[in-house]
C-alpha cells in the first residue's frame, strides 16, 4: 500500500481514538503547520520536534477547547509510535500537506469543529432539561450514539456520579470531625507547628468539625485505571463503564491507596466484579457496588417534587458546571479557522470528515 494512503489512514485513526478535544490530532496539525510556513524542518528527525511539538498543541488547544493535556509524557510520547504517527509516516503527511497548501491541517481542525459541534448537541439538552425532563438514562445514550462523543463517555459517567453525590452529601450537611486523642501537653507543645500546619487545627483547640465533601481527579490516564474521586471521609470512588478484567481489578485497587473503595458500573458488570473480587481476596476493601440503575433511582428521587426545589435544582446546576469544565464548548475555532484560512480550502473527496 503506498505510504500516502498509509499516513492519511493514521491520521484518521488518531483522531477516531481521541476524546473530543483532539489533543494527538492537533499536535500532528501543528507540526505539519510549522513544517509548512517555517524553513528547516525535518519531519523524519523526530527529536528536532518532538518536545517544542508539545507547547505547539498546548496554545492551540488552550485556545480552541480552553485545556491543555495532562497526561503522562510516555502517554503523549506515544503519538509518535510506530501504532499511531510515526516520523515517516509524518514526514509523508508533511509532503501532502504542503502541496496541497495546508489541507491536512485543515482536516484536522475541520474534524475538530464537527467534534465541538457533536458536543454543543448535548450542552443544549442539559441546559434545557428541567427536572420533569431530565434523564441521566438519555444523556448517556446520546454519548453512546452522537458521533465523536463515544470515547468520551466516561467522563460523562464521573460528571453525573460526582455531581449526585456532592449534591446527596451537600444536602445531607454531613460532618467530619478531626480529633486529636493524645491529650499529652508536650507532644501537643513540641509538635504545634506540625498540628496546625498540617492537620488545620490548633494544639489548644484540639478537634475540628468540617463539611463532608467530593473531589474529582480530573482526567484519568489512557488505560482508565486509578482513582477517579477522592472525599475527606475515607473511601476512594472509582467509575468503570467498561468491562474489568482480574488484572485490570488487580490494578486499579493497587494504585488506589484507600483502605475503602466504591466501585460505580454498568448493571451487568455488577455480578463479574462480585466474583473477580472474591476470587482475588480484595472484597473487603469494597465498601459498596452502584450500578448506573441505582443512580437513576437516586436521580429521579432528588428531581421528583418532593426534592427538586432545592436539592434537584442544585443537583442539575451542578451537572451542568462540570459538563462546561469538562468539555469544550469553544467560540474560538471559527476566527482561527479564518486567521489560517482554512475555512477556504475545499477538502479532495477522499478527505471528507469523519467525526
């Protein structure tokens, strides 16, 4: 096959693999950008871009989706692997694209704006939804089924588990409190700074009582494993939308250092993950198993009349504000598109968008 079809087949691959902000497309973008309006650039001699190549798709994206990437390096290393865009491939695309005046880069960010479009659809159904409408069941299909959001679906699983229970045990108005049991003066005296530095309290006012709460890690690493949520009363959560296996279980409750852990999963993984951790020895750590009907359940409870005027409301502004953290919504795209012009360029039919 020869290698122009090879490298427009990676590049169509990277940006089918990407979440909606497209962050591996638009580094390919850049560099195919800085090799086409700039002298000197060796797209075969990988070092020479490989770490400017970064800051390139840093102000791109921080201007088009308002984020910049936050993975690992060897994960952003990856692009350039012989499984994604390697430099030969690049270097081909670098060919096509300067002949045809900029029209991979074009392609790229075309690809974006359809992505940006896709997610636009489901902004508005969360904003329009009143509490009668809404369904955490009809927000996930649309993930599942709107073109170029399907990758990204679970960053919506965390967005509405992490939105419920903030708003449960907001509602709820539970406390932790801090308490120091050894009363000794002299450790209290020798140790004060430590006391008041660290654990936030006074060594003459030994306990503290603060609201219970929920933090969202923010974007999880490609192999989706780790600690999705942390609170400040004990168990760690973690959201798994995807089928687990005995390793990858071994995994995630290796890296999550909590004594206690809550898994939230589809219903059909609940009895799979029961087993894997009978099997494995680790069921004791789990402090409970949610399944996304149990979420409905408690959606619908706190936007039913009884609740929703002041938990429900609160509960659906919430979802709304970590939807708008979380994915992009960008003004921008169209006046960059116009200050590169590539809203001029008219795509070859075998380079049509596939969101």
């Amino acid at each position: 096959m020869p290698t122009k079809n090879l490298s427009k087949q990676a590049l169509e691959a990277v940006i089918r693999k990407s979440r909606v902000h497209l962050y591996k497309p638009i580094q390919i973008a850049e560099i195919l950008f800085h090799h086409r309006t700039e002298k000197g650039w060796n797209l075969n001699d990988l070092e020479s871009y490989r770490n400017i190549s970064k800051r390139w798709r840093d102000e791109a994206s921080l201007l088009l989706v308002g984020r910049r990437s936050t993975s690992s390096q060897k994960y952003q290393d990856n692009i350039f692997e012989s499984n994604a865009m390697p430099p030969a491939l690049l270097a081909e695309l670098g060919k096509i694209n300067k002949k045809g005046n900029g029209f991979v880069e074009a392609f790229v960010y075309k690809s974006l704006e359809a992505r940006l479009s896709s997610v636009r659809g489901v902004e508005k159904y969360i904003k329009s939804s009143s509490a009668d409408a809404f369904s955490i069941m009809k927000l996930v299909t649309l993930f599942q089924t709107t073109p170029g959001l399907k990758r990204s679906v679970d960053k919506m699983y965390e967005i509405l588990v992490y939105a419920l229970f903030a708003s449960i045990v907001r509602a709820l108005k539970a406390q932790i409190t801090l308490e120091i049991g050894n009363k000794d003066a002299e450790i209290l005296k020798d140790f004060e700074r430590f006391i008041k530095m660290v654990l936030g309290i006074d060594a003459k006012q030994t306990s503290l009582i603060i609201p219970a709460a929920l933090y969202r890690v923010g974007v999880t690493n490609a192999a989706d494993r780790g600690l999705d949520m942390w609170t400040n009363f004990g168990p760690a959560i973690q959201v798994k939308h995807l089928t687990l296996t005995t390793e990858l279980m071994e995994d995630i409750t290796d890296e999550i250092a909590a004594d206690k852990i809550v898994i939230i999963c589809i219903d059909a993984e609940k009895g799979v993950i029961e087993s894997l951790l009978k099997q494995i020895g680790l069921n004791e750590r789990i402090q409970g198993i949610i399944t996304i009907n149990d979420l409905d359940e408690w959606y619908k409870l706190c936007l039913s009349k009884k609740y929703r005027g002041n938990l429900g409301l609160n509960l659906l502004k919430d979802v709304q504000r970590e939807f708008d953290a979380e994915f992009p919504s960008s003004k921008e795209i169209k006046p960059f598109m116009a200050s590169r012009k590539y809203n001029e360029i008219v795509l070859p039919s075998d380079w049509q968008i596939k969101i």
